[in-house]
C-alpha cells in the first residue's frame, strides 16, 4: 500500500511540475512612449529607450498638414511582432490630426538620427535622436 501511495504522490508532483511547465509566461506589456508632431517640432524631440524592452510608439500629429517620422537604422536595429515589419524604408508617415502605433523592440543601444524628411521640415527644427541604452 504505501509503494502505491508513493507511486501516487511522485506522478502527482510530476503532473504539477508540467503543468507548471505549460503555463504561459506572463504577458510583458510595452511601454507607451507618445511623440507629438508639429509645427515645427517633435515633442520629445529626445527619446530614451531600453534595448530589449518592449514600446509601443504613440505617433500624435496635431497639426493639420502630414509629417514623417524618419529613423531608418533605429527602425533597422529593432524587431517587430510577428506579422509586422519595419516601416518602409525607415519612414513613419503621419497625415494630419492622425495617430500611428507602433509596436517594437529596440534591439541595438546607440544613439539614432530622428527627423522628419518632408521638404524643409528638418531645417526648420523637426529633427531629434532616439537613444537606446544597453
């Protein structure tokens, strides 16, 4: 009786023990980092990320006119969740009075060049850096 009792308890761990195995981590939520685009200006024009931690880059233009968010080698330096990819050629385009989400993974540290690349724009002060630390 009790090599049976025992044979009962070792397969009730080992069945606790898988199913501890086969729960799901916990989901990570990302970070919500929001950028005002405007009249001249990215409000931050400085970001500052952590490589490997999740964001979800909150894109807010208020003005009535479209503007980028051009960062090539930052958007090439990071992952995109499965089924999205990096924006074409590095460039976020927002029309006016529109919000873009972006879900990421800085995956590089280093500091990158941040601006809009619509005529005169950066001239004018659109421009800034996403610093990604280690």
């Amino acid at each position: 009786m009790r090599i049976v009792g025992s044979a009962v308890a070792i397969v009730l761990m080992a069945v606790a023990g898988l199913s501890a195995i086969a729960q799901p981590a916990p989901a990570t939520t990302a970070q919500t980092v929001t950028v005002t685009l405007s009249n001249f200006a990215f409000e931050p024009e400085n970001l500052r990320l952590k490589a490997g931690v999740p964001v979800r880059l909150r894109l807010v233009n208020e003005s009535s006119g479209a503007h980028d968010f051009s960062a090539p080698a930052f958007f090439a330096a990071s992952s995109f969740p499965p089924g999205t990819s990096a924006p074409k050629d590095g460039d976020v385009d927002v029309a006016g009075h529109d919000t873009v989400e972006l879900n990421l993974i800085p995956r590089t540290a280093g500091t990158y060049r941040l601006r809009c690349t619509h005529f005169l724009h950066g001239l004018f002060g659109m421009h800034g850096s996403i610093e990604v630390s280690p």
